[in-house]
C-alpha cells in the first residue's frame, strides 16, 4: 500500500520485480522504509563489493534475527575469524563485518634497463606501471592490473622489454665527413663529429647524438651541420682602423673589432662578424666627425708644443683641446688676453687675438755716429721693424753695430759701443753658448753646461767685457755613484761624491778588508783604485774543526749554526752508536 498525494489509498501486490511508473507517486521505497522503521523489520539487505549471497533473494523485507549467509566474490578470499553473513538487528538494519579481503598479485618481478611502479599495492583491481630509463624504448604494455585469472588473480599484462633506442648511421653532407664508423646503427648517446673540407665552413652545431623522440624513436639532433664556401672581404671604414682581427680575408664567424681615429667617434658596432650569406653582421660601423679638423690660420703667429709634438693642420682636435699659439718675432699680440684656441662642441675653434707688428724707435747714439741704415724690406707701418739695421761708428775698442729686436727695442737697449770679445773658454766635459750675440761678433753673455754625468763647479755664466769674459770659466767635475760596500762603512756616507772626493772604507767586526781602503772619485766617473770588499775571516783553527765549542767561533751567519749544530748533533748520535756497538761487543766477549 502506498500513500497518494491527494490523501488517497493504492495498493497493489509485492511479489515478483515492481516498478514504480505513475510519477504522481511518492517512490514506494520510501515508504516501505517507513513501514519497516515502524514495524522493526529489515529492508533489502546492502551490496556488498566483496561478496554475494549464497541464496538468491526475493524478498523485500525481512524479519529482526533473520540471517543471511554470503560467499566472496571472485577476486576475494574469505577471512576465518569472522561470520560470513548479515543478520537483522531489532533496530530493523543490517549488521555485518568484512569478510573478505582482496586476493594479492603475485611480485611482477624486476624490469630491467626500466621502472616498475605501483600506485597502491599488488591487491586485486590494482595497477602497476612500466617505464624505462632514459635512452630505452618500452617493448609491450606500459600497464598491467591484478584481475581474475581462473579460480586466483594474476596480472593481466606480463613484463615488457625495455630496448635501447637506436638510430641509423649519421647522414653524409656535403664538403665534409664526420667521425663516426661504418656501423649498421648507432645507440643511444652515440655521437660524432662533423668537419669541413679545406676553404669550407662549418654552419650549425658540429656533433650531434642519438637521442629518444617521444619514447619511440631514435634520431639524431641536432641536425647536422652544412659546410660552405664563405669569405668576407676586408671592410673600409674611413677615418677608422682594426684593432683586432687582422687579415685581407675572412672566412664565417671570424671577427674584427674597430676603433675610430683620434677626433672621431664610432656610430654603429665596433665588433662584427662574417655571416653565413658573406655579408659582414651587423654591417660595419662608421667614423664620425667628434672634433675641430685643423688649426685656424693665424697671421704672423706660430703654434706651440701639443703634448709632446708640434701640431699639424691636419690633425683632428677633441672637443676641449685648448693649442696654444705665438707670434713671430718681431709682432705680438694685438690685445690682451689668452694666446690660445679651444675646440667647441659646434667643432668650431674660438676666436683668437690677432698679431701685429711691434715697431722700434729712432735710435739715438751716444759715444759713436750712426753711418748707415738697412731696412728689412718688409712693408709694415713702422719706421724702423724687425731686422732692420744701423751701422755707427763707435770710439776704439767698442764694436758698432745695433739691431730692431722682437720686443721693439734695439740691442743693445740703447745703441751703444760695447767690447768684441774672442772666444768664449773651453772647458772639459761641457759646453757653452753665446747669448746677445750680435751679427757674429763675440759679444754678451756665454751660458755653460756640463755633460750628463759632470756637475758645475764656479759660475756658469760669463760676460764679455772690455777686458775678457768674466769671471774665470767653470769646471765639470766628475760625479761618482756612492760605493755598495756588503758589511762595510764609508767615512762619508751620501748618494754622490764630485771628483777628487775621498773615501775610507771601514769592515764590520769579524769581516777582512779585500782591496785599498782609501779610494777616491775620479775623472772618469769611476772609483780609483777600485771599490774593495769585505769578506769574513775565518779565526785561527777553524780550518780543523772537531769540537762543537770551537764551530761556534767559525761561522759568520745564524743559518750556518745552525747547520753546524745539525752536523755536531749527527756527530754525538754516531759516537753513541759507537759506545753501544762496542759494549754489546765487550758483553759478547765476556759470554
């Protein structure tokens, strides 16, 4: 009997199957497990994965204390502790305890050349898997599950084979060979190497190996190398140069690396190589322009020094480069301010101070009577320039001659009669030169020098005057470098000694002077007679030496003790073996 939804009755008969199919029903389950939690009965028993019952059942309900006995299904054994059957509870449920266990899978034993994996345990319904390791192809079944098998379990799949991969020989290219031999394949791992004929290059990687593609195959990678013909001409890049990579030819991959001439500036990279199609990558850079090309022209003027060489016209300047610049003699500097150019960041030189002519006035002569006058022939607005020229007649002894100089002045200042001298002195080991001298005449000042090596002894300038040069001429005395005396002293002790300078040479205790103990600097530069030594001296009796006490007075440093004290520690070590031979020889005897 079932209840409708409207509060009406239906019924109809339990036996055989029964199908609820009016779907304004309420599931005649559900009711009938109302009615059995009412009236204490059992429902249907539950479905049990691991076993059946021995009886088939037709019934729907059962009544409290019935029991009902169950087999194990296949895949299952029976447990010998416990009851294998469910029994109905006065609570109207069925109560049971798990009888059966899951058959075990026998071990699937060791795969070699792979892995067997489980991902529970061998039971029945579970799986294993198989894999192989690396560089190995799996031959069969990557899984395997305990099923049924007769009246047991096993597994459904045996053990695969695990092969190593192979491949077949390494293909030929053109214009090169590899290393490899004539095998029929080539395993796993297997590589070779690929070279190029003479003049080919070599495009791509130049070994490859044998390798697994997706677990099934074995191939080569990476592919193998192409080999060809490549050359690149020598680049040109003008106002630069190659500072590394040198040669009219260049064949692929090979490099040059450039740098641009002082005043330009690289645009580009300076590092490229020869590619694969003969061009250069990336292409070559170029050179420029970073500085002031030239010096500006400056009338009447000359350039100064620039580091430590005259500067050229054609030289590039960097930006910040100040040259200095003078102006002929006979001309200076129109205004005042630097006499100097700096190259601009517009690569434009400054403006710079002109130069104009420096004019010198009439002169007017005492003591003489000007006789003739010589211009220079240079147009200029001055009545008397540069190398212009007076001759005078002077009083006896006095020369006669004045000359327009650079600064505007004649020379002398005023002109004036003044003494013709002959030749400056000679001196040994120096020189000399004339100063103020005018048209050849020995006149002014002489300046000496001594050559490298000498010093100067007296006044190093001489003047001519109506008596001679004045004062006495110099000497270049000797310089003589300080003695290295080993384990020796000097009475004067300094970096440098001038000829005829003495020297007396005193030893340190224990050391014998070897050589004269006086010696002096001479003309030469060199010590006369020549630098002695000092060498140790060995005490009376030590050429002999047989006691320790007496060594120690023999040796002039602490390592040579110490080597003796080794030597006469051997020497007691050996007497005692000595005294101990001869006592074992004596009790011998005595036996």
């Amino acid at each position: 009997m079932i209840l409708h939804r409207k509060g009406t009755m239906a019924s109809w008969p339990f036996s055989g199957p029964w199908r609820v199919s009016d779907p304004i029903l309420f599931q005649v389950t559900l009711v009938a497990a109302l009615l059995a939690t009412v009236l204490g009965n059992c429902g249907p028993p539950p479905y049990l994965q691991f076993a059946s019952p021995i009886n088939e059942l037709n019934e729907t309900e059962f009544e409290t204390g019935t029991t009902l006995r169950y087999s194990c299904r296949p895949g299952y054994s029976r447990t010998s502790s416990k009851s294998h059957s469910l029994t109905c509870d006065s609570a109207g449920n069925w109560k049971y305890r798990d009888f059966c266990v899951k058959k075990r899978c026998g071990n699937p034993g060791e795969l070699l050349n792979g892995q067997v994996t489980a991902k529970t345990d061998y039971s029945f319904g579970s799986q294993i898997e198989f894999s192989c390791s690396e560089g190995y192809i799996l031959i069969g079944s990557a899984t395997s599950f305990c099923e049924v098998q007769d009246k047991g379990v096993g597994w459904s799949d045996p053990l695969p084979i695990c092969e190593i991969a192979k491949c077949e020989p390494p293909p030929a290219i053109s214009n090169g060979k590899h290393n490899g031999g004539d095998e029929d394949f080539y395993t796993y791992g297997s590589s070779v190497t690929y070279s190029c004929d003479p003049d080919f290059s070599m495009l791509g990687t130049a070994s490859i190996s044998c390798r697994l593609e997706n677990k099934t195959i074995g191939v080569w990678n990476p592919s193998p190398p192409t080999c060809k013909k490549i050359t690149c001409p020598r680049p040109v890049v003008k106002y630069g140069r190659i500072i590394s990579g040198f040669g009219p030819i260049y064949t692929y991959k090979q490099s040059i690396v450039f740098d641009c001439d002082k005043g330009y500036r690289l645009k580009g990279n300076k590092l490229i190589h020869c590619g694969a199609d003969n061009s250069w990558y990336p292409p070559p850079p170029i050179c420029e322009l970073n500085g002031c090309a030239g010096l500006p022209y400056i009338p009447h003027a000359t350039w100064g020094k620039y580091g430590y060489q005259k500067p050229t016209e054609e030289e590039v300047y960097d930006i910040g480069t100040a040259v200095r610049y003078y102006c002929h003699s006979g001309y200076k500097p129109k205004a005042d301010g630097p006499t100097t150019v700096t190259c601009q960041r517009n690569l434009e030189w400054t403006p710079y101070i002109q130069c104009e002519e420096v004019c010198c006035p009439i002169p007017e002569l005492s003591n003489g009577r000007i006789t003739q006058l010589r211009k220079s022939g240079i147009d200029n607005s001055c009545t008397y320039f540069y190398g212009d020229e007076v001759s005078y007649t002077c009083n006896k002894k006095y020369t006669s001659h004045a000359r327009c100089t650079g600064d505007g002045t004649w020379s002398p200042k005023t002109p004036e009669c003044y003494p013709d001298c002959d030749s400056p002195p000679v001196i040994a080991h120096g020189h000399h030169e004339l100063i103020s001298s005018f048209l050849g005449l020995k006149t002014g000042d002489a300046i000496y020098e001594c050559d490298e090596g000498y010093t100067l002894v007296g006044k190093n300038k001489l003047s001519c005057t109506s008596s001679g040069w004045s004062p006495a001429a110099p000497q270049c005395k000797a310089l003589c470098l300080k003695p290295e005396i080993e384990h020796g002293r000097l009475s004067v002790d300094k970096d440098g000694y001038v000829e005829p300078e003495n020297v007396t040479v005193q030893c340190d205790s224990g050391y014998g002077l070897v050589g004269s103990q006086s010696i002096t600097c001479s003309e030469d530069r060199t010590w006369y007679p020549e630098v002695p030594k000092c060498e140790w001296e060995y005490p009376e009796g030590c050429e002999q030496v047989v006691k320790g006490k007496k060594l120690m007075q023999c040796l002039p440093n602490p390592e040579e003790v110490r080597l003796a004290l080794e030597v006469y520690k051997l020497y007691l070590e050996i007497q005692q073996l000595e005294l101990q031979n001869d006592k074992a020889k004596q009790a011998t005897q005595e036996c």
